[in-house]
C-alpha cells in the first residue's frame, strides 16, 4: 500500500513537498533534480493521486520485499548471526516504510517461485546451489544475496571479511607464538531447490585456516575438526585434539557456540585457558561475558548486514541496475582474556 508519506520516505523529502511537486505547484521552488527524483519514485512505487482520492493507500507488491531463508524462525533463535541478520532487514525495512514477507524456506519441499516475480526485490540469506540462485534471479532480477561468498559477478553480494579476518587472528597467534595452532568449525552447505542440503567441509574460515598455515610454513601442524555449528560439537571435537600425543597450544573456533563446547572440554581434562591453550572464537555473541576467562572474538554487526541488504533493495527498486555489487562487512576482533603469549 502507497501513500504520499512511503513516496516522501523513498525519495528522502518531506510529505509537503512531494505533495507539492505531484500537484505540479509553480509557486514551489525545488532543486530540478530533487523534482525529478520525487516523480520517478512515484511513479517506481506506481502512487496515483486519483486512487489516493478515494483512499489513502492501496495495495502494491512493488513496495513489498520478499524474503528466502535459511533456517526457520526456531532454529533462527539459536544462530545469533542469522538472527540479527534478519531483525536487521525488519528494522530497515520499517523505516523506509517497506514491507517484508517470508516468501519460503530454503528447506521447504513445495515452493512457490512464481511469487518472487511480484515482488520489489528479493533477498537470499544462506546459499541456495547455483541452480537455484539462478531461477530466484530469473523470475526477480533485484536479487540480493547474503552471507554467500560466491566469486560470481552476476549478483548482488553482501559478504563478511571473516576470511581476512582469520588470518588476521592467526597472525596474533603467531606474533604470541604459536605454531601448533589448531581449528574447530562447522560444515558449510548449500541448499538444492527441492530443499535437500549438500554439507561440505570447506568454510570460508577453515579454508583460510589451511591457506594461511600452508603460506607460513607450518602444514604439519594443520589440524582442522569439522562438525555441526553446536557446543556439543565443540566438546566432541576438542576432546579428540587435546587427547593427542601433542595437543595444539592455541584453537581457533568458528562460532561462539562451539566456543562453549571447547571451554568445557578443556576444563574437563584440567587444563587452563589461556595458561595451556588460548582460544579466539568469532561471533562475539553476549554469552562471552560469562565465560571465565573471557572469549576473544570477532565481532560482526550482523544487524547492520541486514540494513544494508535493505538499503541496496531500496536503491533496485528505485533504479534500473547498473553493475552488481559486492559489499564486504568489516569486522572487528576483540582480543580479552583467553589468549596468552607463549613462554620462551
């Protein structure tokens, strides 16, 4: 539904002056420009005066941006990441008067394409397979992609530096260090369109684990475990590394969840963070301030990752694109108690 006030909000002008600019005012003086743009969000939004008559609003799926999700709103609460991602997106959207809707999950057997065409733009938060993705781009060509990092130049991406910043975490351990540095993650996956998941080993930080132990070197010390995104994982799996011969002096873990896994196993087997092992974890997640000691880790405002994807919505709704766009989120590691130099 349009009205003069989701015109105004879309053009970045006050109500009175898209009022005044549609009604063809002579006595307003505007910048041509603002007059123009105003007139083009118009008529992009398809707002009628005549409707506007009789009703202040009607409906418009123009104005509506649908939504293709990777987890369901339970399993959403149990990934802080996604779920700022998308309470970002509806903040966003609120403000610039939008309205978001889910349109299916990726993991639905039964999905409705044919609705995405209806929409102003669609967002993708996940990774569908390329199949996918390119019938989503087919059917709705202001396709935005979040949290893929696809190498393609045919969509929009909206990505993380977590590849970067890994290695920048492995250089803090090596300046401290360390050599027989360690890896505890996740598997990545992909979604087919009939809602099947493909998991894979390789993840942006793991893989950038492994490169970065290989430039410097240190291969015969690379020892990546790989499980599921959960504490029970990260238990599982630092229990079989510190159960080796020769333990790792430092761990790296994808995930602050997983983080919680590897504190407990440590602590099972009576050693000391960081006196025996140093941990660096990513998501910076509130239940750090818990953990005893404290968890370095990388911070991400997944919030603003959703704004964003709102933000490049908006500006595709309103013009014909030009180039795609690769926007990468800076993130920002935060070092506290859990990392120690090592002793000469």
């Amino acid at each position: 539904m349009v009205s003069i006030r989701d015109v105004a909000k879309m053009a970045g002008v006050s109500a009175a002056s898209v009022s005044r600019i549609l009604n063809n005012d002579t006595t307003f003086s505007i910048n041509e420009n603002t007059r123009q743009r105003v007139i083009e969000t118009a008529n992009q939004l398809h707002y009628s005066k005549e409707d506007g008559k009789h009703q202040h609003r009607f409906v418009n799926s123009k104005m509506t941006i649908g939504l293709i999700l990777r987890h369901d709103r339970i399993s959403e609460v149990n990934d802080p990441y996604f779920y700022d991602i998308h309470q970002g997106i509806e903040l966003e959207a609120a403000k610039w008067r939008l309205h978001v809707i889910k349109a299916f999950g990726m993991r639905d057997t039964n999905k409705d394409w044919e609705q995405l065409k209806d929409y102003g733009a669609v967002i993708m938060i996940g990774v569908m397979t390329p199949e996918g993705i390119a019938r989503a781009q087919s059917l709705n060509p202001n396709l935005i992609l979040v949290d893929n990092y696809s190498n393609s130049s045919d969509y929009d991406l909206i990505q993380t530096d977590f590849a970067a910043k890994t290695s920048e975490i492995l250089e803090l351990l090596y300046q401290n260090g360390h050599r027989r540095i360690a890896f505890v993650g996740g598997q990545s996956s992909q979604v087919e369109m009939d809602g099947n998941v493909l998991r894979s080993d390789h993840e942006i930080r793991s893989d950038s684990y492994s490169t970065w132990m290989k430039l410097h070197d240190l291969q015969r010390f690379i020892d990546a475990k790989i499980g599921h995104w959960t504490a029970e994982d990260g238990l599982k799996l630092t229990e079989e590394l510190i159960r080796q011969p020769e333990r790792p002096t430092a761990i790296v873990v994808a995930s602050d969840p997983m983080a919680m896994g590897v504190y407990k196993a440590i602590n099972n087997a009576g050693l000391k963070i960081p006196e025996d092992i140093s941990i660096v974890s990513f998501d910076d997640a509130e239940i750090n301030r818990y953990l005893s000691p404290t968890l370095s880790s990388v911070s991400m405002d997944a919030q603003e990752m959703g704004r964003t994807a709102i933000r490049l919505a908006r500006d595709r709704m309103l013009e014909s694109k030009r180039m795609n766009l690769r926007l990468v989120c800076a993130s920002h590691l935060k070092i506290r108690d859990s990392v120690k130099k090592l002793a000469k």
